[in-house]
C-alpha cells in the first residue's frame, strides 16, 4: 500500500470543506486533525492521489461574539446555554446575571476546525413574571448563518437585535448569510404596547353600623368586602354583596372624609417597586372614577401594599344614598402615565351605604341589608329636588306595591255588588298586618318587604300586599330615621280623624294601573263606591288615623306632616294645613244620627298626640317593649274583660313551632308556608306564618301565636304578670284597626271558651282565641265563616291532651346553664374558657369587633334563641343549636360581636320547641381595649 499523500501547510491552518467546494477531484476518506502551532504541518490523507498537494488556504475566524444591553430595571437571570455538539464552540465570559441598566459582551468561540460554531441560550426576565428570551445562533463553516430569536408575546419587554460579519454592516433582526465571524447585538427594552402588572389581593372597611345580610349573618366593625380566594363568596346573586358596609355621614360634609376602603394590592412586576402609582375603580353606573387611591409606591415585589381608598365620587350628598355595584380597578403608572394590567379578579362587587350617624333605637341592634337596598338603591330614580323625606314618603306609598285595604267595616251589600275589576277582590281586613296598633309596636319589618315568588307581580312587598295607616307609618318613621339625628320623625296618632276628602289611597288603583279618586275608603271590592258624593250614607270615616310629624318631639307649630297612606302628604303642610286638606268637614254625615256613631266630629289638632311608634323589628329586640296603647272605649274594653275570662289552663295550646311539618296532615297537601319568623324575647315567644292553599288564591291565612311567660325575680313562671301582658296584647289587637265596630266575641264550636272575631257584616276573617297565657290571632279569607273551619283545625291540631299541661300548676321554664366561653369563631384559632372563667360571673373580652360564644347546655329541644344588651355594646350574631343524642335536650352556642368598649348587661332568652315557654339568662360582659391592639 503507498503511502498516503499529504497537504503541507505552512501559515495557514485547515477548516472543514466540501471536496466539492474547495477540491473538486478529491474524496475525503478521513481527517487527522491535530493541535498545532499554525507553523506546524498538519496532516490529512488522501485517496487517488500519488503526489503530494501543497494547499494554500487562508484563515477563517467562525466565533460568534454577543452583545446585551439590558435598558430594563430588571436582572436578567441566565437560563441555558448549551452547544449544538462537543465541537460546535465555547461559551467564554458567560454571564450568569445581567443587572439592571448593563451592557454585557460575550463569546461562543470555536474549538474545532473545519466545523463552525453554533449554540443556544436564554436568560429570564425578571423574578415573578414567567418570562424568557432565548436565542440560537450559527455561523456556519459548510452551512449558512442563522439565527432565531424568542420572547412570548404579549411581553412587558420587547428584544430588539442586529448581526453583521467581520466589520460589515449591520443586518437589522438578521445576520448575513455568508462571512466570518458573527456579531450580533441585543437591546432588551420596555414594551411601549404591554402595560406592568398588579393583583387585586383583599378590600375591607370599617362598617359604623351592624348590618344582616340576606344570609342572617351579622356584619359590623371590620370587616373583609372582597378576597380573590373565594371571590363568589362575596357576591349575594344579583342583589348586592354578602359583605355590605354602612358608613356613618353628616350630610355637610364631603363623602371622601369617612369613607374609606384599606385595600391589599400587590405588583408583580419589578417596574413598579419604588414607582408612584395610583389605584382607582369605575362602576358599570357611569365612566368616571368613583374610588381613588393617593398617590404611593410599592416597597417590594410581590408583596401586599395596603393603601387607602376613598369614595370621592360624588363628592357631597345631603341625602342617605348607596352604591351598589362590580368595581373595576386599574392601578395608574403616574410617572409614565400609563395604566397596569390587573392579573386575576379585577372586578369586584361591593355594596356600600352612607346614613346618618345616630340610628332609629330600633336599629341599634341591626340594620336589615334588605331595608337598605329597597329604600337606597343603587338606581335612584327619585326627583334630586326632593328632600330625604319627601323621597321616603314617596317611596313608601309607591314603591312596596302595598295596597289600603277597603274592605274593613263594609256591609255586606256593598260587598256583593258585582265586581268589575278583580284587582279589587281584597281579602285582607283593615288593621295592621305587620304587629302594630295605634300607638306602634314591633314592626315585621321583613314581612312587610318579603316578595311573593310566585306572582306575576314582581317586587318588594308583594306576599302581603294590604296594609293600614299603622304600616305605613312604622315603614315610613325606619325610612325617614336613616338621615337621623333630631330629624327622626314622631308617631302622631289623631282620634276622631273623620271623613276624608276626594284624595289617593296607598295601591288603590284601577284596571290600567293608575290611581283612582276616593273619599269612601271602604268601598269594598267595587270601585265604583269609591268616590261619592259628600252626603251619600254609603261613605264611611276613618275612625282614627295614624301619620307622622317631621321631628321626634313634634313641634305643631313648625313640623311638616308626612303620610304614607293617603295622599301621599310629603311635609309641606303643618298639621293645621294637613287636616283641612285631608278632611271633609263640610259633609252633613256628622249630624246623621245613623252615621253619627261612626264618627260624630272631624279631628282638629287637640285630638292629635304624639305616640312611641316603633319599638323593635322582627321581634329582635329584647327589652321589654313600652305599652302606651290609648284608653280602649265601649264596647271595646268590655271586649278585653270578656275574652279574657276563659279558664283554660295555661298551656292549652302546644306544637305552633312544628307548624310546617304537620300543616299538609291537617289542611291538605296544597296548603304551603309562604313565610315564617319565630322570635323570643323577655316577655315571651312570637311565631309568624302566613300559609295557602296552592289551588285557591283567596287562601291565604295569617297565623300569629304569642305565648307570654314573664319570668318573675324568683326565675319561676310569673303567671299574674303574663296575664296583665296577655291584656295588654288583645287591646293591642283591637287597636290594630282603624275601625272599632268590627269586633264582637264569640263561642267557638267544640272548643269552649271565648273568642274575639271580626263581625258577621265584614268581608274579612279574623279570630282571636286566649287560653292562659297564649294569644292564638288567625285572620284571612273573605269573612268569619269562611275562615272558622281552618282555624278549628288548627286550633285542635295544637289543643294539648296532656292533663298535667292542663291543670293550674305553671309551666315548665326551660333550665339554661352555661358550660363555656369561646374567644374566636374559627375552631383553628379559637381559645375555650371553663371552670373559674365561667364562675368569675364577669366576662372580659379584648377589643370592639372581638366575636366571642358562650355555650349553653338546655334541658329541653329549643324554637329559636335571641340575645342582647340594653345599650348594644354587645350584639348577638346567631347561634348554633345541636340536639342530644338521648333527643331530651341541647347545647346551644350563642355567637356575639363586641361594639362598645365598657360594662354590659347582656340577656339571652331561649324558646322551648314544644311549648314555646321561654327562659332568659344573664351575664355580664367588659369590653376593653388594649393599647396596641388593633381593632
């Protein structure tokens, strides 16, 4: 075999070719290529050839040398760098970080002949944001140069580059082809096009008043409105949020001094550390910025910055107002002027409302978020002229689709003349449906505004449409009481009023929804009776009437009259103006000896006086409540003494809390509860249930049981106190109308003893039955008779056929004892007291807004639990009942919420499930604050 030829090289050094490229008819069989001195001979072999070929090649330089200007304020972590193969080049001078605002150089240089350099690497920007550029470069030996570049899009930076070859010109976004060696120059700049980023972390505020929301829980102090973790836990359907917050407002100053919201947002990008940027939110109402931050920086990254937020949109309101709706936040780039992107939830919904800063009594304990949204919301359509409480009144005679009801008092005949217009098919009689009499009371707040789900009348109101003056005035006195201070109005009630002149009445409208004329306000169910003329002996009187006075104290010489049921009266008369207005006193019906002994005289302003009005709302209250009804007359007061003579005993009527799992055995299966309410109290147990038959629209009956147990000072069951309150609420019973003569007392079939029902001559039903200590009041349908069979059910199904319930010994006061003290809600947080704790007789909580329980054991199953202090330093939240296994009694944990630094007396009272007794233990609280702590 010859030897192989060789290719001598003096100055010159190999570089990996095609025969084709550089000899045309040579074939490679291998490369020897060895590391020398560029003076030494490298060897290769040949085939095909005898003689030795001298080549003179020049030197080629295929490195790559990278530039990279970082004009970000980020750092800019390498990432990989790796070469195509062991032979493609060397990263020397690599860096593994490139600070902010640097210019770096480096190099991928060859190792190897005849085979070019290629490779690849990425670095990351910034820290948080998932972001990288990478790059792959070839200067190629046999091949072209390339080059390809990444940067996800859209990216808060935009990478520009350059190549050229050896010192040619640059090639924007490219390298040339062809040439040796390779430049290219990178430029990381900020994208003009992509905004910086920032995350929505948490909003909260420090709500004035305590709220209920839609879901019963009680909400006050601070509270979280908005947290991205569960952020459908914060929206109440399309009704509002299930963290409502109430602002106290003096309506003279500006909005931004007290309405605050502390709101957690954080940034993610490193641009905005130490920038001055400013948070703001729209609403989906309009297009202007309603919630501004000032101006403040972020000190890290990804870290929650708390900041300020207020309303400052509008700027001032003489009247209470809300805002109710999803907020989209953005977060301004002040010096950039440019807007951040929000990453994640940007929109929330909030629910907030400004009132005064002093509230209606009956509002100490809660302000029920349901009262709020009818009476703010969030679209207020009312005359911007209008004071507050002309846009009360307004609302409340049109707003609550509420209806007078005419039928109270008409005979008979009237009644069934043919009727023209079934909207005027009424059953409801003329007295208050909502736990009022002439002097006010506990108003049912939540009845009164409960919406009928299955009518085709949509709205607030529309499960018990009818009402009388005394409604109206308990809605209208809580609606004025939210502009507050010396403004609350008074609870005016007038006997005799008289008979009214041509006006409106609440609802009274006809077939094409428009009010109708009247000066008849119980013309049945025929309009055509509605208006008459002045003497017609059809017209009846208002007996008494019940309105209200622009101040609590009532000045009559200076406070504008506002009535909710007729007219409406919106304050512009004093009371002198409002009677001659209001009242027909020209009618000869006066002097008619047949009329005379419905109303002898109109009312002047002497008949006039000022009374308590609202007491509580929903039963909540505790205290107990200020009888003031006025002197009952004849025949009435000797209506009281009458049906209060029956012996049964004291606890003749038990089981009214199960109502709604024995009402199909004993009505039928079409008959449904369409609401109820069970509240205890000191002086005893109230349940509320309006019920119907699915398959008659004229069904609907409203079951209203009171059983009385005053607790004497010996804790035993004081049966001489509960009979005096049993009297006082039969009068109140009778002064639930504002006629009197629709009362008579009756004998009710197999059952004994007397009752108080409404006359035959009234198309309207209603039976009140006293056994001991218990107020059995049924009403409904189209007259006594067509009611009686119903009640008799009920009645009978709740008639007790324990003779030792029945005998004359009291009844059995549920035993409350108290088992522990839990400071915290949160099982995972929460610190359990017992033992000394629970004998120091004194609990002590830390702080206003500290939720604390106290758990109770019970000797019997309980109905429903209420809580309370006199002053509402402590409120009651809910609580939580679990029965004993052996089903013979329960541990009942009473959540409470701390309001008030100081000492209070707080009552909780207890109803028994089967008896509806109640039962009330005492203790004593100190609310405290420790310096440091934060509320």
């Amino acid at each position: 075999m010859s030897e192989a030829p060789e290719i001598v090289l003096t100055t010159y050094r190999i570089v990996y070719m095609t025969a084709s490229d550089a000899i045309p008819d040579l074939a490679w069989k291998h490369l020897v290529l060895q590391t020398l001195p560029l003076s030494k001979v490298g060897s290769v072999l040949l085939r095909g050839h005898s003689k030795t070929t001298i080549l003179q090649m020049p030197e080629i330089n295929c490195s790559i040398y990278v530039t990279i200007e970082n004009n970000t304020n980020r750092i800019l972590k390498r990432g990989i760098a790796q070469t195509d193969h062991r032979d493609s080049g060397e990263w020397i001078g690599f860096p593994p970080f490139i600070e902010a605002q640097r210019k770096v150089e480096f190099t991928l240089r060859e190792n190897a002949w005849f085979t070019g350099t290629a490779g690849a690497f990425a670095y990351d920007v910034g820290i948080t944001r998932q972001e990288k550029f990478s790059a792959y470069i070839m200067d190629g030996y046999t091949k072209r140069n390339s080059i390809s570049v990444d940067l996800p899009s859209p990216s808060l930076c935009i990478l520009t580059f350059s190549g050229k070859v050896d010192n040619k010109n640059w090639y924007p976004s490219s390298v040339p082809p062809s040439g040796h060696p390779v430049y290219v120059s990178f430029t990381l700049d900020y994208n003009p096009d992509v905004e910086c980023r920032f995350e929505m972390v948490e909003i909260s505020a420090y709500s004035d008043h305590p709220v209920r929301n839609s879901s019963n829980k009680l909400i006050t102090a601070n509270h979280i409105l908005w947290s991205p973790t569960v952020p459908s836990r914060y929206i109440d359907k399309n009704r509002g949020s299930s963290e409502p917050n109430i602002f106290s407002h003096n309506f003279k100053r500006r909005i931004d001094q007290n309405s605050i919201l502390s709101v957690k947002v954080k940034t993610l990008d490193i641009e905005l550390v130490g920038t001055h940027v400013a948070l703001y939110g729209k609403s989906r109402l309009g297009a202007n910025r309603i919630i501004e931050s000032g101006k403040f920086t972020f000190k890290n990254i990804d870290v929650p910055t708390t900041v300020l937020a207020r309303v400052t949109s509008p700027t001032k309101s003489e009247k209470p107002f809300s805002l109710n709706d999803d907020i989209t936040w953005s977060l301004e780039v002040l010096e950039r002027s440019k807007l951040a992107t929000c990453i994640g939830e940007k929109t929330t919904r909030l629910e907030l409302y400004w009132i005064a800063t002093s509230l209606h009594p009956a509002f100490k304990a809660y302000i029920p978020v349901n009262f709020l949204r009818n009476i703010l919301p969030a679209k207020d359509k009312t005359n911007a002229s209008d004071e507050f409480y002309q846009v009360v009144t307004k609302k409340v005679f049109s707003d609550y689709n509420k209806c007078y009801d005419t039928i109270a008092g008409v005979i008979h005949l009237v009644s069934q003349v043919e009727d023209t217009d079934n909207r005027f098919s009424l059953w409801q009689p003329d007295a208050s449906w909502f736990n009022l009499d002439a002097s006010g009371g506990r108003f049912h707040l939540t009845f009164y505004l409960a919406q009928d789900a299955t009518s085709k009348l949509r709205g607030p109101g529309t499960l018990s449409r009818y009402v009388n003056c005394m409604d109206q005035t308990a809605m209208l006195e809580l609606s004025c009481s939210l502009y507050g201070g010396s403004q609350q109005t008074s609870w005016l009630y007038q006997n005799p009023f008289g008979y009214i002149k041509t006006t409106n009445l609440v609802g009274i409208k006809n077939k094409d929804n428009v009010l109708i004329d009247v000066n008849n306000p119980y013309f049945g169910t025929n309009p055509n009776f509605a208006n008459l003329k002045t003497d017609n002996l059809i017209r009846h009187p208002v007996k008494f009437h019940v309105y209200a006075g622009r101040t609590k104290s009532w000045d009559r010489e200076k406070d504008g009259i506002y009535d909710g049921c007729i007219g409406p009266h919106v304050g512009t008369e004093t009371i002198d103006k409002y009677l001659a207005n209001a009242l027909d006193t020209e009618t000869t019906l006066y002097k008619n000896e047949r009329k005379a002994r419905e109303c002898k005289r109109p009312g002047t302003i002497d008949d006039t006086s000022a009374k308590t009005g609202v007491t509580g709302i929903d039963g909540a209250e505790v205290l107990p409540r200020s009888y003031t009804i006025p002197p009952l007359e004849e025949p009435l007061s000797r209506l009281v003494d009458t049906t209060m003579s029956n012996t049964v005993g004291p606890l003749a009527h038990v089981g009214w809390a199960h109502l709604p799992i024995w009402l199909n055995g004993t009505l039928g299966d079409a008959w449904n509860v369409r609401f109820e309410q069970v509240s205890v109290n000191e002086t005893g147990t109230q349940g509320l249930w309006l019920i119907s038959n699915d398959n008659t629209s004229d069904s609907h009956i409203h079951v209203h049981v009171n059983v009385v147990s005053v607790i004497g000072q010996d804790g035993q069951f004081d049966m001489e106190g509960s009979t005096a309150v049993v009297k006082e609420e039969i009068g109140s019973v009778l002064m639930s109308t504002a006629r009197q003569d629709v009362w008579m007392s009756s004998t009710l079939p197999g059952l004994g003893g007397v009752c108080l029902r409404y006359a035959d001559h009234i198309a309207a039903g209603r039976i009140v039955l006293v056994a001991g200590n218990i107020v059995m009041d049924i009403r409904g349908m189209t007259s006594y008779e067509a009611l009686l069979p119903y009640a008799l059910k009920l009645f009978n199904r709740t008639l007790c056929s324990d003779l030792e319930l029945l005998n004359d010994s009291p009844p059995v006061i549920p035993v409350l004892q108290r088992q522990a003290i839990r400071m915290g809600t949160n099982t995972s947080d929460s610190t359990t007291f017992g033992g000394p704790e629970l004998k120091a007789g004194i609990i002590r909580v830390n702080g206003i807004g500290t939720r604390f329980s106290v758990i109770f054991s019970v000797s019997c199953k309980i109905a429903t639990v209420n809580a309370g202090s006199e002053e509402h330093g402590v409120l009651f939240d809910h609580p939580i009942i679990e029965e004993l296994d052996n089903g013979k009694g329960c541990t009942v944990e009473c959540l409470f919420i701390a309001n008030e630094i100081g000492r209070h007396h707080v009552r909780v009272c207890m109803a028994d499930l089967e008896t509806m007794i109640g039962a009330m233990s005492d203790m004593e609280v100190e609310v405290f604050d420790t310096p440091g702590k934060g509320e």
